[in-house]
C-alpha cells in the first residue's frame, strides 16, 4: 500500500469542515479506489474557538496558512479561504513553488490568476484542481478538460449563480419584487448582506472566464466579459416572458462567433422547453455545444458545504492517484490570445419594455426608430395595468408599458434606436432590454 496522501487545508469555513466530515466518512471506501488513503494532517483558519462541528484535534494548527503551504509534513494543499489576492493567493503560490499539488474552490483567484498560477506549477512540476471553483457539484472543469478533450466547443452557457436562479425562479412563481425576494435569500443564507457580487453578476463572470479558458483553449481574460445583473428584473417583465414562451435567467455565455469569442453574463430570455430554462432554486446548469458530441446539458448543486466538498475531494482524489494534467487542458504557453467580440457587435433577438406616453404619434415614432435601423419586430404587446381614465380624445396620457420583440439584430442597432426614442421624448422612463436566446 502506497503511503498516505497527507492533506492540508486552509480555510475552514462550510465547505472547509464538510471535507474534514466526507473525508472521514468515506475513507475505507476512499483507500480501496485510490490504493492509499487520504488524511488530513494540518488546518489554518483566522479563529482557532470557532465551534464547526467536527473534531479538529488530531490535526496540527497553523495561524499562519503560507506556513500550512511549506509544512513538511503535507502532501498536497486546499485552498478554501476565497478571495482573488491577499493571503489565497500567497498561500496557493507557496504551496506551487514547493511542487506540492493545489486544489482550489477558489474562482475569483483562477479568474485573475489563473494563467500566472498554472505556469508556477509547471515550472515545479505540480498541478492545479479547481472543479469545485465552478457550479459546485457539477463535474464541468473534469467534462471540458478530459472527457469533451477531443470534442471542438462552439459555445458553453450555464446558470452559475445559485443566488440569482433562486430570487428569479421566486419572483417568477410567486409574483414578487426584486427587494423582496432578496431579503429572503439573505434571510435563507442563500445571499450576502452585501449581494452585489452575486445579483450584479460578477460572481457569474469569473466562473464563466473560466470555463472559456477550458472549452476554447484559450488565455483566461476576465476584462472581455460584458456583465449586467438581475436587480432590474420586474415582475412585469417575468409575467411578460411567460406569456410569450420564455422564462427569465442568468446566464454566462461564451461562444466563438466571426469576429471572435463571444463572452457575456446578462439575463436571458430562454424558450420554456430548453432544459436549462426547467432549471429553478439554487440549482445550477451548464448547456455545451460541441462537435461531434452535440449538445450537453449538465445539471445538479451549485453550491453548498458538501455539493462543493464533492469537488474538492474529486481533485483529491485524482492527486491521490496520480493523475498530473495542465490545469485548463494544454500547457499555458500554447494557450491561444483570443481575439475578443465586442457586444455591439453581438446578434440575435431583443425584448425590449418602453414605458410610452399616451398620446398621438407616440406609436409611430417608435416604429420609425426601429426601421431606420433595419430592425424587424416580431410582436407589439401593449399591457395596460389598470382602468384607464381617457380624456376626450380617447387617451390617458398616462405613460403605457409596451413590448418589442425583435428579429435577430445588433446590439449597435437596438441601442441606436433606443436612444433616437428617448430623444424623441415619448418613452419616459429607461427601458429594459433583455436579450433573447433562440434555439
């Protein structure tokens, strides 16, 4: 029997001390599959009294976790402290110029460092894991780095924010507003007291960065990703999607299109009958398109203490049986520049909400604005929210939500026009525009 994969981990917050637990409780099971054990032999977290439900007196304490990273008596190191700098990133290096193995749920840090990291480890023989950094329990990092290895991707979305998908799947069922939902998901523990990272989708971007890296071989590039929340979402527009056949979700989106890689995080119109648009709660789903495999559809938890320990111990695992890969796929230096798409340039259908002053010409001007720049309209639905008290010729003159839904278009085109429409002083408050994905 091979000696003992001694394991230490900095980080012990709810996925730190439910990898403790399924260590443990897996580890007969664990030994036979990988001809040896795994142990945690050392800890590092900022409070040595905090009560975590598991029984850390068999490992050796460090305050400081660079210091964890260079101890002799550990084999391979868990990240777990999150953050894209500071003491994560000190920690991982450490540990990488040493030669020992990393594993990581850390997806800020890759989508920042990802490629300085993975060229460290190649230097000094080591390697990086980090199938935990993206939607939890879905083995996405393992499917694109080796089991779609011989597949060419054409385009990779998902719903990769537990937290959004719960407040939209909320609003949608129950006809809820935004600030309403969100106080009960930070009630739940579902988000932050500060939610931004989540609803404002940055959180979505930095998973995306990565797996963009994996599907296309390509340098991770954070910057190239345009980025846009749910804290806009209305139950109107929710109720309007239904109707239409759609369903509203995050999405991360990356796909190669003519003038490059496309990457995008924003809310997304889906057709109702696209599995990824069944997908409601904390539940994530990454969609793949690739060649000659067709189209993956990958669903389960995306976050969660043992969802995401599930993860960790995956890579463990691996390090375990020796299994020694580039972290995205290919070494780093062949790892391709990709040339970025810009979003004005991104085609495809619009909704697009515009709160219209009643009164005469306001119908026509709007339609002009559209043609002047060759957008075609699928559909014109005016929704009146209440009684209407007319004047004498017939109008309210209260403003009246309307909906556009358009043929595939730019992004330069929609704006274009709804620029020339706020200029012409009918719409009266910011519309929303969501984009619309199309089978």
């Amino acid at each position: 029997m091979a000696e003992p994969l001694r394991i230490g981990i900095a980080g012990l917050g709810t996925v730190g001390a439910s990898l403790v637990r399924l260590l443990a409780r897996n580890a007969d099971a664990l030994q036979a599959r990988c001809g040896r054990s795994l142990v945690v032999t050392a800890v590092s977290a900022r409070d040595r009294a905090r009560d975590r439900g598991v029984d850390l007196s068999g490992f050796e304490w460090f305050d400081d976790p660079v210091a964890l990273a260079r101890a002799q008596g550990v084999d391979c190191v868990v990240e777990l402290m999150g953050g894209s700098d500071g003491p994560a990133k000190a920690v991982v290096e450490a540990a990488l110029e040493t030669g020992r193995p990393v594993v990581t749920a850390n997806k800020a840090l890759l989508a920042h460092h990802g490629a300085a990291l993975a060229a460290l480890a190649e230097r000094n023989g080591a390697t990086i894991g980090f199938e935990a950094a993206v939607a939890g329990g879905i083995p996405i990092v393992k499917a694109l780095r080796e089991t779609l290895a011989g597949n060419a991707v054409h385009r990779i979305s998902g719903i990769l924010n537990g937290t959004c998908n719960y407040i939209l799947s909320r609003m949608e069922l129950e006809g809820l507003g935004f600030d309403e939902v969100l106080a009960d998901a930070q009630r739940l523990g579902y988000a932050e007291a500060d939610p931004t990272f989540d609803v404002g989708g940055f959180d979505t971007a930095h998973k995306l960065a990565i797996l963009t890296s994996l599907a296309f071989g390509t340098q991770i590039d954070a910057e190239a990703i345009h980025v846009e929340g749910i804290s806009a979402i209305t139950p109107l527009d929710l109720k309007m999607a239904d109707d239409l056949g759609y369903r509203i979700k995050l999405l991360g989106v990356a796909e190669r299109t003519a003038t490059g890689i496309e990457q995008r995080v924003h809310p997304t119109m889906t057709p109702k009958t696209w599995p990824i648009a069944q997908v409601m709660g904390v539940t994530n789903a990454v969609n793949v398109m690739a060649d000659p495999v067709g189209e993956l559809t990958l669903v389960g938890p995306g976050a969660g203490g043992d969802a995401t320990a599930s993860s960790v111990l995956a890579d463990l695992v691996d390090v375990a049986r020796g299994v020694a890969l580039h972290p995205f796929g290919q070494p780093v230096a062949s790892l391709e520049k990709a040339e970025r798409a810009p979003m004005q340039r991104h085609e495809g259908g619009y909704y697009v909400r515009l709160s219209v002053a009643d009164r005469p010409g306001a119908a026509a001007a709007i339609a002009t604005r559209m043609a002047e720049r060759q957008i075609s309209l699928e559909s014109i639905v005016q929704r009146r929210s209440g009684p209407r008290s007319a004047d004498t010729t017939g109008r309210s003159g209260e403003p009246v939500p309307v909906v556009l839904i358009t043929y595939a278009t730019t992004e330069t085109a929609i704006r274009g026009a709804i620029d020339a429409m706020l200029a012409d002083g009918y719409v009266t408050e910011p519309p929303q525009v969501i984009r619309i994905e199309r089978a």
